[in-house]
C-alpha cells in the first residue's frame, strides 16, 4: 500500500466528559472524508477530573487512529497543545479545540492551503456565536494591543485552530520556553503563512474552561514573552513622575518667594501617594519579567506524562514502544 501522508490532530481535553465523544465521532467522520490522506487524533489529558479519560480510552480501544496522552495533571491549554505536539507523528500538525466550537470540517480546507505550499494555515474567526460581549471585546482589544506594543505580527482573531507543516512543528518542538504562547510563536517562526475564514460555533456542551484568571495569565504570557514594551512604561511613568514633582517643587520654591507660608498636608499626600503607586507598577513590571526569567531557568520538563494510550487492539505492546520512542522528548 503506498503511504498516504498522515495527519496528526492534536485535541486539548480537559474537562470534556459532556462532549469528547461526540466530538470523536464528528471529527473521525470530517477526517475519514479527506481523499489521499491518512489521519491520527491525539488527544492529550490535560488532567481531566470528570471521567473524560474513561470515556476517551473507551472509544480509542475500537479506533488504532485515535491516541491518547494523559498529563499527570491539569498543566493547561497550551501546556497540553505542546504535549501533543511532542506526540504527533504527521507531516502536518493540526489543532483543534475539543469543544467542537472549532468544526472539524474545516479542517480540509487547511489541508488544500497544506497542499499548495503553506508552512502554517491559521483558522481566522468570521463569526463567533454564544461569546459573551465581555470575552468578544478583552480578545478584541487583547489581540489589537498585542499587535502594537509585540514586535511581530500576531493576526487578528486568530487562536490555536491551525495546521502547521512539519518542519513548524519540529522548529516549535525545539522552543522549549516554559509560559508558552503558541499563537505567538508559531507566528514567530514565519514561513508561508495565510488564513482560512470560518464561522466560530458555539460550544457543543459543558462550559468554557478558560476562566477570567486563566485569560489574564494568557494575557500576559502572550505580551511579556514578545515585547519589551512594558518594561518601557515603567520609564515612561518614572520619567512624567519625576516632571510632575520638579514643577511642583519649582511651585513651592515661587509660593515662598510670594510669602505664602501653609504647605498644604493634602498636595504632600497626594505627591507621597502617586510617587510611591508608580513605584509600585514599575516594580510590578519587573517582578513579572523576573518571574519568567526564573521559571525559565528552572530545569523542570513543561508537562509531565502519566501515561499513553494507542488506539486499536493490540494497544499494550504498541504502547510500551511508542512510550520508549518518546521519553527522550519528553524530558524537556
Ligand atoms: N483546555 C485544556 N486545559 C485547560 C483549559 C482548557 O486542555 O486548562 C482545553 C479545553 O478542553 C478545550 C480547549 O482547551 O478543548 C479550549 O478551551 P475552552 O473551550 O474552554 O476555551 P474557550 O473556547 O472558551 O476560549
Ligand atoms: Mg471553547
């Protein structure tokens, strides 16, 4: 049989018990319909708490396409994406949320961009139904600030539903940076990058499982790992600071010339105030990069693999192969 190429299509579980099993249906039926082109699903466990890992070792036991890798905890989104990557074996990667908020019949539109010659093909959203107007306008304004203040050009509406060739892949394998942005660095990687339009769809079941918390860390993972900028606010407010205080020194110096002798308590409150609170944000500022400097320099793996699991029937011998094939890779 000559050798389709494969694809490898890497899904981010976690918390998925209402829908992964519909979402395995449905994205095995979009994937089986692609001609010339053999497939693989990787799902990887990103610490799952609802029995999505039964479920999933359920359906992959009938399935040798499908693939599991269980985090030995819940490491997070991009975390569980960079696992999986790790784990694919295509010659083009794709991701895709479990939520089928992604619709994996999109994907074949990926694949015809693949074949004429892109590195990476981004999903970009048209329309994003059942978002809240608060999530609509944080992406908004978050992808728009992220594209003036970082020093490469991040699309707009983009997440990580994307294919990438596998010479993206294997350069992103080998960033091994600990807060990963992954929408950043693959467009850091360059390449021949273009889009596809698709219409975002509502989450088939269960809720979001990027809280406000999680969507702030992100946040800031995706400025502080591309631009310097903020570091250069911490100037910038040291610097109108410092001005303000001298033109009120050189008021106080023309009052007492005048003979007006009761300072008021209140304007050095408000001078001690401000001072100290743009002291505070610089430090603030700092202490961010720092803590990224100090997670980086953390000899630590960034994801931790409890264990695999190989679709089809003879799982065991494949599995214990498969997991001696990947261990030098996982240790970061
Ligand atoms: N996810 C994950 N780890 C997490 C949070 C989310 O693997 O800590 C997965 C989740 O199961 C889903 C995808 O990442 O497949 C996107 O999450 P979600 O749909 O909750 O995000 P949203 O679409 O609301 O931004
Ligand atoms: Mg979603």
């Amino acid at each position: 049989m000559a050798t389709e190429p494969l694809l490898s299509v890497v899904v981010p579980v976690y918390n998925e018990a209402e829908g992964i099993a519909y979402f395995h249906e449905r994205a095995s039926a979009a994937l089986k319909a692609l001609d010339g082109l053999d497939y693989e699903l990787v799902y990887v466990d990103d610490g799952c708490k609802d029995g999505s890992f039964e479920i999933m070792r359920a359906f992959a036991a009938d399935d040798p396409r499908a693939r599991i890798v269980k985090l030995s905890r819940n490491f997070g989104h991009q975390i569980a994406i960079t696992a999986g990557l790790d784990y694919a074996r295509g010659d083009a990667v794709v991701f895709i949320d479990a939520d089928l908020q992604d619709p994996p019949e999109t994907i074949g539109r990926l694949v015809e961009k693949w074949r004429e010659g892109y590195d990476v093909v981004y999903a970009q959203r048209a329309k994003r139904p059942g978002e809240t107007a608060f999530k609509l306008f944080t992406a908004s304004f978050f992808y728009r600030l992220l594209r003036s203040v970082a020093n490469i050009d991040i699309p707009p509406d983009v997440g990580d539903f994307r294919l990438i060739s596998r010479r993206v892949a294997d350069v992103l394998r080998g960033m091994k940076e600990k807060d990963r942005f992954i929408r950043g660095l693959v467009s850091w990687v360059g390449y021949k990058q273009t889009a596809v339009l698709y219409n975002r769809e509502e989450r088939h079941a269960g809720e979001t499982k990027y809280p406000l918390r999680k969507m702030i860390k992100f946040a800031l993972d995706g400025i502080t790992s591309f631009s310097t900028a903020p570091l250069r606010i911490a100037t910038w407010m040291g610097n109108a600071a410092s001005t303000v205080a001298f033109i009120y020194l050189l008021v106080i110096i023309a009052q007492s010339f005048m003979g007006v002798t009761v300072p008021g308590f209140a304007s050095i409150m408000v001078a001690v105030l401000f001072l100290g609170g743009v002291q505070l944000i610089c430090l603030g500022i700092l202490g961010e990069y720092l803590g990224r400097v100090f997670s980086e320099v953390k000899p630590r793996p960034i994801y931790i693999v409890e264990e695999e699991v190989v679709g089809g029937l003879s799982a065991v011998e494949k599995s214990v192969a498969a997991h001696a094939a990947h261990s030098v890779g996982l240790i970061a």
